[in-house]
C-alpha cells in the first residue's frame, strides 16, 4: 500500500500541469472513483481544509490520503510521490533554462499547456459547485465570495487569495448566524 500510495502521487504529480487546483479533478478520478479511497463527500471536505491550511493545496491533500490510508508513513509516501517530479524536472529545465524557453516549439507547448491547465481548473470548480449543498447559506456565501472576486478582476484591485478565504469563512459565520436567528422567530 505505501508504494501504491507513492506511485499514485507521483503518477498525479508527474502528469499534471498547472499546480495543485488543477490536480484535483485527477485526484479526485483516481482516489475517490477508481481506487475508492476516499468517498466524495471526504474529497469535498478535504479540499475545504486543504485550501485553508498552510501550503500547496495537491501536497496538502496527498497528506491527508496518504494518512488516511496508512497513517504517518503513509502521509510520508503520498507527499513524496507528488513532491518528487515537480523538483526533478524544475532541476532539469534550471540546467537548459534559457536555451529552453528560447526555443519556439517549447513556447507553443506553454501556450498548450495554460489552456488546459485552464480547463482542469474550471472543471475542478464546476465539480465542487455541483457537490455545493443547495441550501441558502452556501449559495449566498458562494454567490457573495463570486460576486466580490468579478467587482475586483473587473476594477483591477490586487488581492490575496487568503482575502477570499477569510471573507467566505466570516460571510459564512455572519450568514449563519442570521439564518440561525431568522429559523428560531
């Protein structure tokens, strides 16, 4: 189990582009539909704690499968296998890098790449909206935190994604809080 639980990660870290929000979706077909690892319900939770805890979101979410599965060393296996091949071949490309990135085919390939990486990443939010539970205080926190994201790309105000985070977790709180109130009048 840790050696499949490394090669998975490193399968996964090897072959997807785009950093870890573009991981999810594959991770999610390998560890949640085909090796049935985690339920969907686990992998919602997952990205939830992921995205809110220190470090990249994939690592953070090999961790926890890798734990899941087989304790510390299995956390030690899942974190290494996804770690690996990006270090491997940001080493490789550091050696070539100015005659890489001069080369024309090289740069097609990057544009390639953004595009598909563009497409993981919306395919990775689609499938969390339509797992979102369709109540009214996750709808108003998803349609706020949306809304906030448009009005600031639109007026070209520079922000942190953490600023995100913080605000749909105290939209969350506030709307609870009030929906709360509203159910006991």
């Amino acid at each position: 189990m840790l050696f499949l639980l490394f090669m998975t990660f490193f399968k996964i870290g090897l072959f997807t582009f785009g950093g870890g929000y573009a991981m999810i979706a594959q991770i999610k077909e390998i560890v949640v539909e085909k090796n049935k690892w985690l339920t969907e319900d686990e992998l919602m939770e997952i990205i939830a704690i992921a995205e809110s805890t220190p470090g990249p979101i994939a690592i953070n979410m090999a961790t926890y499968v890798g734990y899941k599965k087989k304790g510390f060393w299995g956390s030690l296996m899942a974190t290494l296998g996804v770690v690996l091949p990006s270090m491997i071949i940001i080493y490789i490309i550091s050696l070539f890098l100015d005659a890489f990135m001069e080369n024309k085919y090289v740069a097609y390939a990057f544009v390639g790449i953004k595009c598909a990486v563009a497409f993981l990443i919306l395919r990775a939010g689609i499938g969390m909206f339509e797992k979102l539970q369709k109540k009214t205080v996750p709808m108003l926190i998803f349609s706020a935190v949306f809304a906030l994201m448009i009005v600031f790309e639109l007026l070209s105000v520079s922000f942190s994604s953490i600023v995100f985070i913080a605000a749909g977790g105290l939209i969350g709180i506030s709307l609870s809080l009030l929906c709360k109130k509203e159910e006991t009048v």
